[in-house]
C-alpha cells in the first residue's frame, strides 16, 4: 500500500470521522478496477477502521445498493 496520511480529524475520535465514514461506503459501492482486498486494507489500514466497522460499512454498501437495484 502507498503511504497515504490522512488528517487527524478523519481518525478515531475525530470531528469528521462520520464523513469519512459515507466516503468509505461510496469507495466501496464505486465501479473502479481495484480488488476487494485493496479496498478492504485501505479502510482498515489508512483510514483506521476496525474490522467490525469495515464490516458494518460492508454491509451498509451491499444493502444499499440492493436497494438501489429493486427499485
């Protein structure tokens, strides 16, 4: 993984962390050429997520977008 920073309010605790949170589901849901494993350690890695909410994130893209495609 390159090494990608990112500013202290996007981290655990910080002001902006739910922000960041909707960016994760919407890189997860987005249609680009990088394979689940990449997407996997870069919200786990670099945005510091733990497992549980890469999971919960996970799932809130997958929910979505079946939703998306029943209606």
């Amino acid at each position: 993984m390159k090494d990608k920073k990112i500013k202290l309010e996007y981290l655990p605790g910080g002001a902006k962390r739910e922000e960041i949170r909707k960016k994760a589901i919407k890189y997860l849901q987005a249609p680009i050429m990088e394979t689940q494993a990449a997407r996997h350690e870069f919200i786990t890695q670099v945005l510091k997520f733990t497992e549980t909410e890469y999971l919960d994130i996970l799932n809130q893209a997958t929910n979505e977008m079946v939703a998306d495609a029943w209606n």
